[in-house]
C-alpha cells in the first residue's frame, strides 16, 4: 500500500454541537451567543439560517452513531454545548441536559469508537455574554465550573478533551472582523479576550489534571500557514506579523510557556497590552497540554501594502465574490495567483498543512498531533438515482492526508485524522448552503445519506491507508 498509517491511528470525523444538535431550547437548554445572534440579525448569516434545528443530531444521535461505525470511524470529535449543561453560565446544573452526552457517549463506546471531547465550540452562554463574555475574568471562572463538572461526568469513559477549539478564529472574528459575535471591531477587547481564553485553557489543563481522571487533554489550534506574498523585505516582515497575530500569540503560550516577544512589542507600542496577573501569566509554565490539535483549510499570504483596513467573507459559494482581510499599517492577505480555490474562496494547499504538523513538532518534539479538522465546503444535491458523488471531497482528503503521511514519516507523531465533518451542518453565517458532510442532510426531511467520499474514507480507515 502505497499510503500505510501508524498502528491505532484513528480515522474519524468532527461536529460541533451548535452546528449539528438543534433542540436549542430542549430539556433546560439555555440560549447561546450564536442562538441570540442569529435570531437578532439574519440578516448577517447566509439565508437567515438558525440553529434552532440544525441537523436534529439531538433527537437522531442513535441514527448518527449507527453511521459513523457503519463507516467505519474509529474516533468521533464533537463538542459539549456549554448552555445544555449550565443553562446561565452560572453554577445551576441541568441534569437533563448532561444526561444527552451520557447516552451519545454510552454509544460511541458500544460501537467501538474513542469519543474526543471539545468543551468550547464557541457557545457561549447568552447571560454570560451580557455580562461581559470573555472579556469579563469572571467567565473564566464560570468556564472552570463547566470544564470541571464535565470531567467528572464524563471522565470515566472520555480519555481525550480538548479544553478551546480556535481561540483566534474567535477572537479574530468576534472582536477584529466584526463577522461573529459579539461582532465588534476592537482590537483592545480583542487582545484581552485572546488572553483570558488560553488563561481559561491552561487552568482548564491544571482542573484536569489535579482531579486524576486519567486520559489526555489539548488545545485546538486553527493554524494557518503564513506565506510571504513576495520575497521582499518588507512582505516577509508582514508575514511575521501575520503569524504571529494569527497563530504564535496562542500556539507559543500553549507549547512554550510564553507570548511571542515580537507581537508583545508590537502591542506595547500600540497600547494594547492585555489586563493580567503574574499568576496569569505562571499558569501558561505550570503544567501542560498532552497534545495538540490542528484544524486546516487554507494557508495566507501576507502583504505588506495594507493601506486600509477591510474585512469581507464570502457567505454565498459565488465564486466571483472574493474574501478580503487587511489591518492597515500591519497586513493585508492577498490571493495566491497560481491558487487553487474553492467556490467560497478559500485555496487548497495541502502543503501548508504539512507546513503545520512540522511546525508543532519543532515546538514540542514528539508532542502528539490530531488533524482535528481538514474539510472543503462545497454545493451538492443528489443525482436522479439519489446518489452524492462528491469525488473533488474525495480528492481534498486524499491530498491532506498524503502530506500527513509524509509529515509522520519526517519525525511528526500524528496520531488520528478527523475530517470535517460528519455531516452536511449549519455553517455558521455561511448558513446551510455549503456542504462539509461524509452524510448528505436534506434540509426539508433531515434525511442522511452518505456520499461516495464516505464509502472511500471507509475503506481507507478499514485498511489503515490507500494506495496512490
């Protein structure tokens, strides 16, 4: 086989619970900043999606799981929502609410499949986000509460949490693009939330390891790679800046102990430095994750003629619409000439994925590394037989996963591949248009149906590889 993987290496797929539970207001369910965002403003997400009904994973779990072992997955990444077990964000538990994840965890097992538990998926309960969200300390002392109580919930039986999924991402895009909620241009805001939530995950770190539950717990990181747009000098020195914006203000605390000293300057001079405490700051050196997770798309590349500043997102999969992300006086990301792209304007480049995994082990050799996520949105509908050949997902995976094999054989102890994503879900304010599923979701019936690039990851998992 030309594309052999490590022993155990697991082959899963990966959800988010506001993107596929629905039931928003079941069994004591509380309302998040995503429910109370797109209720106020469908007129910022793609169609005036909601995820009040998303894929009704809450109700059809037992359908769902059934399909992940009849393909073949041997690990599930999916998210707790934090308003099902604390409806306020407060300390008031909801038994009804934790007793969902008893019964999807109780079937993972049974069906053989290791669950792999993100404690924030970006759902933030509404009453805690009226009290400040995450620039108030005070959430992450609520967070603390949540994390802890799911530990021991769960902890019998999940031996892998991740504590953040993309604290950048967000951060960038409910502070800085203005896209997400609480969707504010401020930078201030956004750099103190950026360091109360690695606050909250090396605490979270130090909660879990303290209880001695047994098991492992990361952070999910959406590291994108940052390309100078040329070889100047001075896009070279925008790259630097883009990355360590992007991805070094929280790979370095959450691997090296410590903020990047090039981007604390650059927000010294801009008087932007965060509120925080020396304890603060000591909990980064304390204790430690146990691996890390890498989510992927797309690479940058980096200019440095950033005259404006400009954000835009294509929502639409109209590939004539074009993205747009520029901090004047910083950078400005520019579109690769010779690109690939897909119709919602993000370019495939499997080497940046590659680029990624090296990096994490030149950080922390030997670290254990998951793909935690690495998908394509695209737009697809059945044929006249009722059949999803959806072969350019095909292809996309392939390609990840040929420079994951390439990666494990140059020193990188990548353990697991989770793709995005179970199933066709609410894409956040890209709304239900863009498609990321191995299952096709008809969106009148809720109706699954694989497609052919689940049929191929089956037998890849089935025969721990594939041939070129």
């Amino acid at each position: 086989m030309d594309y052999r993987f490590p022993e155990g290496f697991i082959w899963g797929s990966a959800t988010a619970a506001t993107q596929i539970e629905g039931a928003t207001a079941a069994d004591g369910r509380g309302p998040s900043v995503w429910d109370r965002f797109c209720a106020e403003h469908p007129e910022r997400i793609f169609g005036g999606a909601t995820p009040e009904i998303a894929c009704n994973h809450y109700r059809r779990w037992s359908e769902d799981v059934a399909l992940m072992r009849e393909m073949g997955h041997t690990g599930y990444r999916f998210s707790i929502a934090w308003p099902r077990l604390f409806p306020a964000g407060d300390d008031r538990f909801n038994p009804a609410g934790a007793a969902f994840y008893d019964r999807l965890i109780d079937a993972l097992l049974a069906a053989d499949i290791e669950p792999n538990v993100t404690l924030y998926h970006w759902d933030l309960p509404a009453q805690l986000a009226e009290r400040g969200g995450w620039e108030d300390k005070a959430t992450i002392e609520a967070f603390l509460t949540y994390a802890e109580r799911a530990f021991l919930l769960y902890g019998d039986r999940v031996k892998r949490w991740a504590t953040l999924n993309e604290p950048a991402w967000a951060t960038l895009n409910g502070y800085v693009t203005g896209l997400h909620p609480p969707a504010r241009h401020d930078y201030r805001a956004a750099i103190q939330v950026a360091h109360n939530l690695m606050v909250a995950h090396a605490r979270a770190v130090q909660r879990f390891h303290a209880l001695g539950t047994g098991g492992q717990i990361g952070l999910v990181l959406n590291m994108s790679a940052v390309y100078p747009a040329s070889d100047t000098g001075a896009d070279r020195a925008a790259a630097q800046i883009a990355d360590g914006v992007l991805n070094r203000w929280f790979i370095d605390p959450a691997l090296l102990g410590r903020y990047p000293a090039d981007v604390l300057g650059l927000y010294r001079r801009q008087r932007l430095l965060p509120d925080w405490s020396a304890d603060e700051l000591l909990a980064f050196q304390e204790d430690s994750l146990d691996f890390i997770g890498v989510n992927y798309y797309y690479p940058h590349h980096a200019s440095a003629d950033a005259h404006d500043t400009a954000f835009a997102l294509n929502t639409s999969g109209d590939p004539s619409r074009k993205g747009a992300f520029s901090i004047a006086g910083l950078f400005r990301f520019v579109r690769n000439p010779r690109g690939r792209f897909t119709d919602w304007d993000w370019e495939i480049e499997p080497e940046g994925l590659y680029d990624l995994l090296m990096r994490a082990q030149q950080y922390r050799p030997g670290i254990p590394i998951y793909v935690t996520e690495n998908g394509i949105g695209m737009t697809e509908s059945p044929d006249a037989a009722g059949r999803i050949d959806d072969q350019p997902r095909i292809d996309f995976v392939r390609d990840h996963l040929k420079v994951v094999h390439r990666a494990i054989a140059d020193g990188a102890n990548v353990r697991g591949y989770y793709m995005w994503s179970l199933m066709d879900n609410f894409s956040w304010i890209n709304g239900f248009k863009k498609r990321y599923g191995f299952l096709f979701v008809d969106r009148e019936t809720l109706e699954r149906r694989r497609k052919a690039s689940s049929y191929w990851y089956q037998q890849v998992a089935a025969n721990n590889g594939f041939d070129d």
